[in-house]
C-alpha cells in the first residue's frame, strides 16, 4: 500500500512596515531589516502615485539589508496640503527620518526616485546628503511644465511654485554637477519620457560608477516593478554606498 504525503501549503505574510506615521505633514512607512543596516534608500513616487505602489521595492530593500522610508509627496496619498515649492526639502527631510530610524546620523543614503520622483530625486541629492541616485525614467521638466498647466497628472498642486521650482533647476546642470554615481534606467518603448531624454542625460555623467541602462521595449511603468531590474538596482546601490 502506497501511503499518501499530505502537504501543507503554508502561507507568508508579507514583510510589514516597522513604522507608519506622519512627519511635517508627510505620510511615511518606515521599512527595517531585522539586522542593523548600514545604510538607506528613500523612495520617491511619480505623479499621481503613492507609496504603497512602491512597497515591493522597500521590501526589495529590506531583504537585500538596507533600510527604507517610502513617502507621499504633497498633493497625494495622506500627506498634507498641495505639492509646492517645499518639495525638495521634503525629500531632505525623509532623508533625516531615515537616519534617525537607522540610528546613524551621517548613514549613507540613496534616492530611488521613478518618473517625477526620478527627476526631484536628481535634484534633491545635495540637499538630502545622499550618497547615490537611481532614476527610472526620469521626467522631462517641459513634460511636467504641460502636465501641471493642463491639470492631467492628477494631483493637487501650487502650481506658481511648482513652476517657480521648474524654471529655477536645469536638470542637465544638475546632473553634470553631480559629485555622487547615478544610475538611470528606462523602457526603450516608454509612451510618456522618450528614451531619448535619459540618454541625453547620460552624456553628463561625471561621477564614477554612473551608468545608464535602456531595455528593449516596455512602457512608461515596466522597468519600476520588474523584479530583475529591481534587483540590478539594488546591487548597483551596495556598491555605490559602499565606496
């Protein structure tokens, strides 16, 4: 007689964040690996996103051993008021809470930041002490100009200090200024910031360990949650905050 072998399917919860609050108005989830990290990725959304749309990387994150704050900009998710000229020192200022949750005031950090959240994480590098960048797709500041003109993306807005912001930052300067590596990474087939636009970036790089990767195909949103990609992020991160 041939015995049967039950087998148990057993479930996972996923991994939770270690923190959930608000700070200056910003609504956060704080993500801790269960050993100490050496250092942090702030996340950063695009337009009319949130940060649970970005919850698969700061797990990502956290099994790869570093630490995470996912945040919603202004004018979304349950943050407070419209985005405004603030948002660069937001950044800066999840940066801070990420250091404090790491226990370490001068942790290395990094910004990952995809569509809008890629071009404010360029940015808001220097002012946020951050050690490296990962850009995905990075919006064109004339695209945003458009879009916060015609109302299409979809969140609330000062929109006189949006284009004060705009109009004050090149994004080429800012990138050619860099001192830290940043990676860009972008769908060959995005529909809304042409292939083009991060490849012109690309001829700025300056720092060491800067790369740009193009994939064949895709869309505007494909390369943020694919798992390989994800992955080549995040082993370009340990050696970048490494050095």
């Amino acid at each position: 007689m041939i015995g049967r072998v039950r087998r148990r399917l057993q479930t996972v919860d996923p991994v939770r964040p270690s923190e959930t609050g608000v700070h200056e108005g910003l609504s956060f989830t704080l993500w801790l690996p269960e050993k100490p990290p050496g250092s942090g990725l702030v996340i950063l959304h695009g337009a009319g996103s949130c940060k649970e749309n970005h919850h698969d990387l700061a797990r990502a994150a956290v099994a790869a051993g570093f630490g995470a704050i996912a945040f919603d900009q202004r004018g979304h998710g349950a943050s407070d008021g419209p985005m405004d000229g603030r948002v660069l020192e937001d950044v800066a200022a999840m940066a801070g809470l990420l250091r404090v949750g790491l226990h370490a005031p001068d942790a290395p950090v990094a910004l990952r930041g995809s569509s809008m959240g890629g071009y404010l994480a360029i940015l808001a590098a220097p002012l946020a002490r951050a050690r490296a960048v990962v850009a995905i797709c990075p919006a064109d500041p004339e695209g945003l100009r458009r879009g916060l003109q015609s109302g299409e993306l979809g969140f609330d807005a000062d929109v006189d200090a949006l284009e004060r912001l705009l109009s004050g930052h090149d994004l080429h300067r800012a990138v050619e200024s860099l001192e830290i590596p940043l990676l860009l990474l972008h769908a060959e087939g995005d529909e809304r910031v042409p292939v083009q636009h991060s490849r012109e970036l690309a001829e700025r790089l300056r720092a060491p360990g800067s790369r740009l990767i193009t994939v064949p195909g895709g869309h505007h949103r494909s390369v943020q949650h694919d798992p390989e990609l994800r992955a080549v992020s995040l082993r370009w991160l340990e050696r970048a905050l490494a050095t």
